[in-house]
C-alpha cells in the first residue's frame, strides 16, 4: 500500500533532476532569470530549490506541515535575490516554478502507483502548506532586505548631497559610486531643484511619490540624484553639453498632477552651473527663487525669468516705497480693475514700441491702443516714447501689479 514515506523518497531521489528541472523552467518564463550568466547566482538557485525539496520530503516522511524554521532556509535566498535587485515578482515566480514541479512529480507518481491517488491528496495538503509558509517567509525576508537597501541607499544619497554642497569631492565608495551613477563628474553642468511642501503632509509617502514624479520630470533618472531631506526635496540633475538649466514647463505640469493629488509645493529651479563644484551655489539659488512664490506655491524656474523679473522678484519693500506716488497710485487702480492698461503697456514694450503690432497682439484697433497709451502718460506723467520713463513704469507693474503673466 502507498504511504507519504514512499513518496518521500521519490521526491528526495529526485532531489538534484527537480532542482535542475527547475532552472531551466525559471530561465525559460521569467526574464530577470534568463538573463542571469553569473555561474555562482545560478548555483545558489539551484542550491535554494534543493534545499526545498529536502523541507518538501523531511514534511512528507514526518506526515506534518513544515514550520517557519523548517522553511527558513528560503531567508537568505530571498535577501540575496533583493540584494541582485531581482523584481519581487520575478522572484515569487521562481518560487512557484519549484513547488509546481514538485507537485507534478509526486502526481506522476500517483497515477502509475496503486493507491497512488488518495496518499496524493494527502500530500497536496502538505505540499500547499509548503508553498504558502515558503512564499510568506520569503517574501517578508525579501522586503525586509529592500527595505535596509533602500534606507541604505537613501543614506548614501543624503551624505553625497552634504558632500557636494559644501563643495566636497565624494570620497571613493558608495558616495562616489552614487555620484557616477548619477552622472555628477567633477566637470559635468548641472542645475538644482528644491521642491517644499506649502501645507501639512499627512501622508508620509506622498512626498517620497513626489519626488519621484519631479525627478521624472526633470528628465533622464539616470543622470539625477533625487533626494529627501526631511521635508525637502532636492534633486540635482547632470546637464548634457549644450543643454540649458532643467526645462520649468514639464516641472510645471508635475506639480499641477501632485497638486491635484493633494500635494501642494513650492518648487525652485536653479540656473545652469558649469561643473558640480558649484553645486552649492545652484542650490542655494533654488532655495532663494522658493521666496518668491506666493503661499499657495507653484514652480518659479529662474532660467525662464528675464533679468528684469529677476530683480523685481528679489526686490524688497524699499523698492516698492521708491517707485513714484503717481506710478504706485495708477498700477495698484488698474490692477483693482481690469488691467487694460497694463495689458496694453506690456504689449507695447513687448513689440518694440511698436503700437500697430500691440494693437493687433491685443485684439484692438490701433487707434484705441494710442488712446490708451495716452492715458497712461496723463496718470502716471510717463512719456512712453522715452526708455527712462517706459523702464520705471515696467519696473513698478512688477513691482506692484500682477503683469500679463499673472
């Protein structure tokens, strides 16, 4: 009569074909195992599958299900896999190839054995029990190890950014190997993006997503080195030669996205910087162009800015209290109305002091541009055909006003 011992023995004479068997099953349906070559990663998946046929036959010889210690030989195994960056996937996939070759074996031998059937079930049971004690303890071992990688890599990611920061060439090691990877070589150009919450984060991952997403935006991951300082993110981004600081529009639209999620942040885009010793410059400008973003947020990207909105942007209110009574008086009215009239003078400078084009870039007949301009210069007492008087009155809707760029 068949008994769970027979089956045993056949499972653990076939101990080394199954294991084998396996391999090749993994390589043949799982990409991340076809395209392993190192001889040594492979030896230890066919060291991992033998070692559960062994747990595999010691349960059916005993007649009981494993336990985590019977099974914790698959902890190492997963840390290894976590630590060759082997998706998790692909991993409990593997998994599943040995325990269903396992299974096939003991079923081919139940049908040519007499009794065979019912001796199979009963191994069923025990043979499911492996599969989810094993995938369990594997998976929690495979976590637990991307979990200290990845607290270790974020480490790695903080003391690097210290490093170049402060002007600090990263020593040889990890800081270095990060650096590379990033593309941040001592003469590369880079530019620097600070990102800041506006509002309380409840969620403690929604930063660590918008980091994400912004590091996307900025271009290729490959060459940027994301990192979260607490509430900060910084992310610094190798520039290729000829390339400008990082582009603000698909920052812009990021942010739009996390907004919409509920993630509101102020983000600053620095200039363009030749090499990556100054790095800290470039942050440091990041940091600066946050100030001139109102409560709500939004993304100032500085290469966008002319000089002009630059400096109107970083002025204080002493710049305010020196634009002219007149000035400050018919920029805050209009500003309270419609604009039109900034509308139209802004329009007016933008197409070289031409007011056909204004008009047409407007939507109006010429001559109601000239009417206009012509009530600006009896408020304001501009003559705005001389570029002393045009350049004042631009600098206060700056200043004062919300500008055609609101």
């Amino acid at each position: 009569m068949a008994t769970l011992s027979e089956v045993a023995d056949i499972v653990a004479a076939q101990r080394q074909s199954l294991a084998e068997a396996a391999l090749e099953a993994m390589r043949a349906e799982i990409p991340g195992y076809a395209a392993l070559r190192n001889e040594a990663l492979l030896a230890d998946v066919v060291a991992h599958v033998s070692e559960a046929v062994d747990a595999l036959s010691i349960s059916l010889a005993r007649g009981r299900p494993v336990t985590d210690d019977d099974v914790a030989f698959v902890r190492p195994h997963a840390a290894r896999r976590a630590r060759q960056g082997m998706p998790l996937v692909d991993f409990m996939h593997a998994l599943r190839i040995a325990h269903r070759l396992m299974w096939e074996t003991i079923a081919d031998w139940a049908v040519h054995t007499t009794g065979g059937r019912d001796v199979a079930l009963e191994a069923g049971g025990l043979v499911m029990e492996l599969i989810n004690r094993g995938s369990t303890v594997a998976a929690r071992a495979y976590l637990t190890e991307e979990q200290f990688l990845a607290v270790e890599g974020d480490r790695v990611r903080r003391d690097l950014l210290e490093d170049l920061i402060a002007g600090r060439e990263p020593a040889p090691g990890p800081r270095l190997t990060a650096a590379t990877k990033a593309g941040l070589h001592p003469d590369t150009a880079c530019a620097v993006v600070v990102a800041v919450p506006v509002g309380p984060v409840d969620d403690p991952y929604s930063l660590r997503a918008a980091a994400s997403l912004l590091g996307q935006a900025t271009g290729d991951p490959a060459r940027a080195l994301t990192v979260l300082r607490q509430d900060e993110i910084v992310i610094v981004r190798a520039l290729r030669e000829g390339a400008g600081s990082v582009p603000g529009e698909p920052v812009r639209t990021a942010w739009r996205t996390l907004t919409d999620r509920g993630t509101r942040l102020a983000v600053g885009i620095s200039t363009r910087y030749d090499t990556v010793i100054d790095l800290g410059k470039a942050y440091h400008e990041a940091v600066s162009a946050l100030g001139t973003l109102p409560p709500e947020g939004g993304v100032v990207c500085l290469s966008d800015l002319s000089v002009l909105d630059y400096l109107t942007l970083r002025a204080d209110e002493t710049a305010a209290r020196i634009v002219p009574a007149a000035l400050r008086t018919f920029v805050t009215e209009d500003s309270r109305a419609d604009g039109t009239l900034i509308r139209t003078v802004e329009e007016y400078a933008a197409n070289d002091l031409n007011v056909k084009a204004a008009a047409q870039r407007l939507g109006v007949h010429i001559n109601t541009a000239h009417h206009r301009l012509a009530r600006v210069e009896e408020r304001t007492g501009c003559d705005l055909r001389r570029l002393t008087d045009l350049q004042q009155l631009l600098i206060a809707i700056k200043l004062l006003g919300r500008g055609s760029g609101g």
